[in-house]
C-alpha cells in the first residue's frame, strides 16, 4: 500500500518510522511519502492561508497550493487513483470496519487541514473524479488533522498483511466482524498468578477453553453495557443468545 501526507507539518509524521508501522515500511509493506504543502507556494512567505470569504473566525487554506500538491501527487503514478482522505471533525466517523476499507486500497492519500480547514472547492474538484472521504476520528476538535491521520494510518497499517505477527490477529479485534463484534475487548492478565493480593481470575488457569470463552464473551458484554451501552443496544438479537441476555 501507498500513502502519501500532505501538510504543512510533515515532522508530524516521525511517529510512522517506529514500531509496527515503520517495521511495515522497512519491510516494504506500506509505502508513506510525506509532502510539505508550502513547497507549492510562490511568495516569499510561503503563505498558505487567508481570512475567510463571508467574513467569521480564524483563516481558511487557499486552494491554490492544494491543487497544485495534489496534482503532484496524483502524477506519480498517473493510471492509479488514489481515495483521498480529508479528516474533519464534519466528517463520517473513523470505525474498524472502514479502517478495514482502507486496509484494501492500493493508494491512500491524506490531506490532514489546520486552521478553520481547507477550501472546499478543492475537494469539489477532485471529488468529481475521485473518491473523496472526509472523515471524523471523533467529535472533539484537534489544532489540525495531523493526529487524525496519525491514529487512521496506525489503525489502517495494522490490518495489513504480515504486519501483526502470528500472536495476534486483526480478526480478535473489538469492533472486527465476527463473534464478537462491537463488544469491547474484556480485561487481560499475564503472569505472575498473583501480583500485589490481586489473584488472576480462576477460570482463565483451568485450562477449560469453552468455559474460559464464554467467561470471556460474559467480561465483554459487561464492559460494553458499562461503558458504551448504545453497542449493546445496537446488536442484532440474533447475535445474543440465552446466557448473553442472563449477564
Ligand atoms: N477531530 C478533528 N479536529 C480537526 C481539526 C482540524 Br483544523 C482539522 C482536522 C481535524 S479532525
């Protein structure tokens, strides 16, 4: 996979040269170019702003460096086409399952915005030949994308091919499709048995396995009810059985 970064903070992205992510990139598994958006600039200030038309707070990103970034990039590899991903807190929620989306994309192409955003004729523009997300990570407001396209570029890298190891895979995740979809993930334990009075719970040392899964299905529903109760509410009956509605 592809993935090119547009901002005008491109030292924002150090964090994807470490851990799982930048082992993926060594291993040539995830290929990230970053762009400083003020190289396609032409005054000496390297101006990329200005105040908003219509008057109100705060500056607006001209279109005109946008353009020319994203026509750069969209000429590196002319017979492909990139899905652009612009982060707004205005935008469709960020969920597992479109990080797995984008986990299928050859190309993704991130246009992290600071200031009051970007002009929107620059995604009216490309969105008439593109796939053009805006997507929200959640409904605080950031100083600009950057962090946003941190967590979908860690989110999305994660599910590709050989970049968990065997211990563990995308598919046990909360939120990924299967048994237990939408249920939070319960709580873990690691040795030592006991650590500080606090006993590791007996049902996880038996070595019973139906009954250590259904403990852990019975953690989860508890701690989706406690904490996120509207993905209770939202799971199909079907998906419930007899003892699920017991917990
Ligand atoms: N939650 C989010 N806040 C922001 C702020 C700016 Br400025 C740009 C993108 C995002 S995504």
């Amino acid at each position: 996979m592809r993935i090119d970064i547009i901002s005008i903070f491109p030292e924002y992205f150090a964090p994807l040269g470490v851990s799982l992510i930048g082992k993926a990139r060594e291993r040539g598994i995830l290929d990230v170019h970053l762009h400083q958006l003020r190289d396609w600039t032409h005054d000496v200030h390297r101006t990329v702003d200005d105040t908003p038309y219509g008057g109100g707070p705060g500056m607006v990103m001209k279109p005109d460096p946008w353009g020319e970034a994203v026509d750069e990039v969209l000429a590196a590899d002319p017979q492909a086409r990139p899905r652009i991903v612009v982060p707004t807190p205005s935008g469709v929620p960020f969920t597992q399952r479109l990080a797995m989306e984008y986990a299928a994309e050859p190309w993704l192409l991130f246009t992290p915005a600071r200031y009051e955003g970007i002009d929107s004729r620059v995604m009216a523009e490309y969105g008439s030949r593109l796939r053009v997300d805006e997507v929200s990570i959640g409904d605080y407001v950031l100083a600009g994308g950057e962090a946003a396209v941190l967590v979908m570029v860690e989110a999305v890298g994660r599910l590709l091919p050989g970049v968990l190891g065997n211990a563990h895979s995308a598919v046990d995740d909360s939120f990924a499709p299967g048994a237990m979809e939408n249920l939070l993930e319960g709580p873990v334990y690691t040795k030592p048995p006991e650590w500080r009075g606090h006993r590791v719970p007996e049902i996880l040392l038996s070595g019973h396995h139906g009954r250590i899964a259904r403990w852990r299905r019975d953690e989860a529903l508890r701690r989706t009810a406690r904490n996120r109760p509207e993905l209770l509410a939202a799971l199909d009956p079907e998906r419930l059985d007899k003892h699920d509605r017991a917990v």
